[in-house]
C-alpha cells in the first residue's frame, strides 16, 4: 500500500530526509534524492506526486534565502570602529530584512565622494545606515555610502546616546546640546527600518 500513502502525502508539507516513496513507484525529480531505492525529501517543501508522470519532486515553501549582493542596498548597524574603518551587522537587503546576520565593512576611503578626514565624521557605532554593496570576499561584504542616497539614517549622540537631529550642516543632540558630524542619507530619521 505504498502508492496509496505516497498519494496520501501530495500537497503536504515534507521535511529534509522525509521518505517519499521507492523508485519502483517514482522518478525522483526535483528537490528530492534517492538512496538505495527510496526517494526522500532534499529540502523543506511541498511534495507532489505526479501520478500521471509517475514522478516526485518537493516545491520549495520559503523564498530563496535573501543574502546581500554586489550592487545591492543594504542596511545595517554600525558596530566596532577602527580610525579608518568600521564594522557594520548588515540586518537588510532593499527593503527584505534578513534571517541570519552578515557582516559588512566600510572604509574610510568609501565614506564620501569627499575626501573625509575621520571615520567619527562619517558614522559612529551604534548609527543605522544606508550602504551600497561594492564587493564581497569570504562573505565580508565591502560596503560604500559614498552614494548621494547612502549615509547614516539613524545618528546617536556620542555623549548622551539620543537620536541626533540634522540642523543644516552638522548633527545636533536635542537632549545635551553635543554637535557632531555626520555623512547621512536622504530620509535621515524617518526610514522605517
Ligand atoms: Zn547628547
């Protein structure tokens, strides 16, 4: 009665390693595998049991992974700083928030299309950013704000950690009265995120 309960299991949902059926019964099609004779699941998916055609196969259910990519926007926290380079937990690709955390680092040189003498002129840690991926090596991603819609979209205050507000040209905490520079982004303190 193997037939009838593989028939039973298409459309249900399958895990990894889940048997699916023997391949008297079935062609292992996509996103399955054999294994001395009997077929299983490869992935978390939907299984369907092509009667007709007498084939397996298991539909993915979630969408493939969302990882950032060279040319893409990210958005991410800026964490330990160097004098010229910070790290940054990358959390967003576009507009997709991400499940796992990615690491990101930008340098000084990539800040601005200006030169920029200080990295704490750019962005500190603790600031939410819009980057650009520029490049990736062993899944560091080299990321660039350098873009007129790259920067920082959240600032806070070195001194006192408040949300700092744009007033012209510098960056003001309303809550100590500190001024600090920063390179934002368009949509500085309104972007969801
Ligand atoms: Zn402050």
């Amino acid at each position: 009665m193997v037939a009838k309960s593989s028939e039973q299991r298409s459309g249900h949902l399958v895990l990894p390693g889940e048997r699916l059926g023997v391949i008297e019964e079935f062609i292992p099609d996509s996103g399955t595998y054999s294994k001395d004779g009997v077929i299983y699941s490869k992935i978390v998916g939907c299984a369907l049991m092509d009667m007709l055609n007498r084939k397996v196969s298991v539909y993915p259910l979630v969408e493939e992974a969302t990882v950032p990519k060279v040319g893409t926007n990210v958005i991410g926290q800026v964490g330990n700083a160097q004098s010229d380079n910070v790290l940054v937990r990358i959390f967003k690709v576009g507009d997709k928030n991400l499940s796992g955390i990615f690491s990101g680092i930008l340098h000084i040189s990539d800040v601005s299309d200006r030169y920029v003498d200080s990295m704490n002129d750019a962005c500190k840690p603790g600031d939410v950013i819009r980057a650009k991926v520029i490049s990736e090596k062993n899944q560091i991603y080299h990321l660039s704000t350098a873009d007129n819609d790259s920067g920082v979209l959240y600032g806070f205050c070195g001194r006192c950690g408040n949300l700092l507000e744009q007033k012209r040209n510098e960056m003001r905490c309303p809550k100590c009265g500190n001024i600090e520079n920063r390179k934002i982004a368009p949509g500085y303190g309104k972007e969801e995120i």
